[in-house]
C-alpha cells in the first residue's frame, strides 16, 4: 500500500495580521549582522517559542555559543504569536490514560514535566523582567458533557493515588472540582456539568518570546528574520568529516548542529516527517464586548470549555495591559475526546 504525504511548502510570506502582534515589536524585523556569516556553531531554523527556547537552554550549559537563528519571516510571528495567551498544565486529563499506556513512571515524567515547565516559564519572566503582560490567574476547564467531566475526575483520582507518598507530591498543582451547581452559578455557564480548577498564567507569548530574542541577542546570538531556508543537507567534508549545509536566499551556513524548530513546516525542510507531522488551522478572535460585562466575575479566570464535539477557550485581557477588557476566544476543531491545549 502507498503511503500519502501531504506536501508543505515554507512560510506563506504575507500572513494575515494578529491582534497580539499589532504593533509588531522592535526586533520583528531584526538582523544581527547585514550579511549571513559563513558558518555558525548552532543554527537554529525558526524564532518561536521552540527555537528562543533552546537558544536560552544551549547558552544556559555553553555560554558563549555561537547560535544563528533564522526566521523565514518576522521574529515569533507563526504559531508563538498567534495563539490564545494561555500557560497552564492540562495533561492531567490524560493521566489515567497514560498510565495505562506506558506505565505509571513514564506517566509521572509527563506530568512532572509539564507542570515544572508551567513554573519555570513563571519563573524566567519575572527573574528577567520581560514585559508580556504576565498575570497568575486561576485557570478551569469547563465540561458541558458528562462522560468528559467523569473521566476528568478519575483521571485527578489515579494522580492523586500514585503521586501518594512520593516526594513529587509536594510541588503538584492542586485541582479544584467544581459541581455541576457551581459550574452553573458562580462560572456561568448554563449547560455545565462540573469544571477543574487550578493554577496558571495568561501572558502574550509573542512579547515573551520577542522579549527572550532580546536578551539572547544581547548575550552574542545572531538572529536573522525574513530569511526563509529552502533546504538543509548534509555533505562530506575531506577528512571525512560530515557538515549541514543550510540554503537560504540570501546565502548558504555550514553548521555542525542544525535544529529545526518549524512546527507545521518541518517536513518541508525533512519529508520524512510530513506522514506524522500535518499543520492544521485553528481560529483565535479578539472581541471587545460592551460595557454591560465588565466586572463579571467569570472574566477573573480563563478557561477551556470542553464538549462532546470540540473545544472552546477564553481569556480575558485585563488592567494595567493594552486592550484591557478584550475577550481572546479561540477554537479547536471537533473530535471524538476534546479538550484545550
């Protein structure tokens, strides 16, 4: 049986304009150097949240690196900062189920990590003062379906079981669960079945991670926007000696370490990704609702509304930051076990 791929091609070089990146940031169109340099210890392909990241990681243990980053486009300005705002821990949902799939210490890394990333992104913006509008706020998922909020509850019993006793218990996040009274009542919504609370942040990733690049680019990184790369390959070097060789536009980089940080278009530069690794489209909007809500109380949290068919989620932009009261909803598409990410 032949096996379909679905072709990707690079960024689209005109997207359409985001709420959070409008104004763009200083460094949207930023280039370190006029001029691509011949050879980098690290190139790293894309400047979102992915890319930023492991730049900070990589001059964490080597200080001092020579880091190149590429950004087909404007700095952050694909998934990073377009998405609805959210940090919060919501792989407890799946728990029950990754215990049963691979174990109960491969369930406990997962977890453990997710939440511990949670804090640390807490951590580096205040530690670094970055201004993305970083606000602690109780998070909740809503269920309007009662199999989901059910398995939601079994999911919080089984952690909370096997996280008995074990010192990782000390620093986990503690869940509320909401009945289906309070979910109606004090979380407004009427078809509420029950929801889970817990503890997280709204912020503008696109700001975070451009407030990132900043400081990357203040320690040595290079950071190169609007330089699309059409192929990466590797050749033999004499001695035998194996080197990427990175195609742009605008030149070609030999690297020893290449790291794509693509998201949706990785494929495009490795193909044999495009079979797992498929880009869908979601929906975010911004709206700006009268005056008749402000001072809701649901307005204080943010949240995941999860049904039978899909997944909703809300935030809200509060004082002292730009757009204060707006409404971020955003949408994902229906499936059988929906929930937000």
């Amino acid at each position: 049986m032949t096996k379909t791929t679905i072709p990707i091609g690079l960024p689209y070089p005109h997207p359409t304009k985001t709420y959070w990146q409008t104004p763009p940031h200083p460094l949207s169109t930023h280039r370190s150097t006029s001029h691509l340099p011949p050879s980098s210890e690290y190139i790293i392909i894309g400047s979102g949240i992915t890319g930023a990241s492991i730049a900070h990681k990589i001059l964490l243990q080597e200080p001092g690196a020579e880091i190149l980053i590429l950004e087909a486009r404007t700095a952050a300005s694909g998934a990073t900062g377009r998405n609805g705002g959210h940090c919060r821990a919501g792989r407890y949902l799946e728990f029950k189920d990754y215990v049963e799939r691979f174990g109960v210490e491969e369930a406990l890394k997962m977890e453990v990590l997710e939440e511990m990333t949670v804090r640390e992104v807490g951590k580096l913006v205040k530690e670094q003062g970055i201004a993305c509008d970083l606000r602690d706020v109780e998070t909740a998922d809503i269920f309007t379906d009662q199999p989901q909020f059910d398995a939601a509850v079994a999911a919080l019993e089984v952690r909370e079981k096997v996280f008995e006793g074990r010192v990782e218990a000390e620093t986990l996040m503690k869940h509320r669960v909401w009945s289906e009274e309070e979910t109606k009542k004090e979380l407004l919504i009427p078809d509420g079945v029950g929801a889970v609370s817990f503890q997280g942040y709204a912020l503008s990733s696109y700001e975070f991670v451009c407030g990132l690049l900043a400081i990357l680019i203040g320690k040595g990184v290079n950071l190169q926007t609007n330089t699309p790369v059409a192929e990466v390959e590797q050749v033999k070097k004499r001695g035998g000696m194996k080197k990427w060789v990175v195609h742009t536009e605008r030149g070609v980089v030999e690297t020893g370490k290449v790291i794509l940080a693509t998201n949706a278009y990785t494929s495009a530069l490795y193909p044999p990704l495009s079979e797992f690794l498929i880009p869908t489209r979601a929906q975010v909007a911004a709206v700006r609702p009268g005056s008749n809500i402000a001072g809701n109380p649901a307005l204080k949290r943010t949240c995941g509304l999860n049904s039978a068919i899909s997944g909703d989620y809300m935030q809200t932009r509060m004082p002292p930051f730009s757009g204060a009261g707006d409404v971020i909803v955003g949408k994902t598409f229906p499936r059988s076990n929906s929930r937000t990410v």
